[in-house]
C-alpha cells in the first residue's frame, strides 16, 4: 500500500489500530466504571430485553454482557416468548 497520493493532506485518511483503540476505550472506560462507584456507592449496569428466540441476537446480547462485567458493569438480561406484544413489552 502506498502512503503517497495525489490528495491534499487534508484528504489522506490515517490509519488507526483498531484493536490497540478498543483496548484503550475498554480501560477507560472500566476506570470511569469504577471511580463512578467510589463516588456514588452505585455500579452502573446494562439491561437487555430479548424477545423471541434469535440465535444471532441471542450471541449478540450475550457478547454484550461479556463486555459489560469486563467493564466493571452489572448486567441484566431478560428473556421474553415471541409472543409478547409491544404493549406488554412497554408495560
């Protein structure tokens, strides 16, 4: 891949790590995680509502909540049939 180019430098996209970002993102915010509870007595958290039976979703919402306690965060799932209305959903 070539570095030079025929854009002016405002137009040159930079090249970032993104795995060294995330890392870095994941830190701080763990960091922010854990201050926020020695402030507040109070550790933030994620709350997820599934419904139905989605394999894909199903990975999703438990990816997030791998990543949710590495952050320091509590987290809440709560499985709902695919029956369930929009109206039961919002009450």
């Amino acid at each position: 891949m070539s570095t030079s180019s025929s854009l002016p430098s405002e137009h040159q996209a930079t090249l970032i790590d993104g795995k060294a970002f995330a890392a870095t993102l994941r830190q701080q915010i763990r960091e922010d995680v854990l201050a926020f509870h020695d402030q507040h007595g109070v550790t933030p958290g994620l709350a997820v509502i599934l419904v139905g039976n989605d394999p894909a979703s199903e990975v999703y919402v438990k990816n997030k909540a791998i990543q949710t306690h590495h952050a320091g965060m509590r987290s809440f799932m709560h499985m709902l049939p695919e029956t369930t209305s929009e109206t039961e959903l919002l009450t």
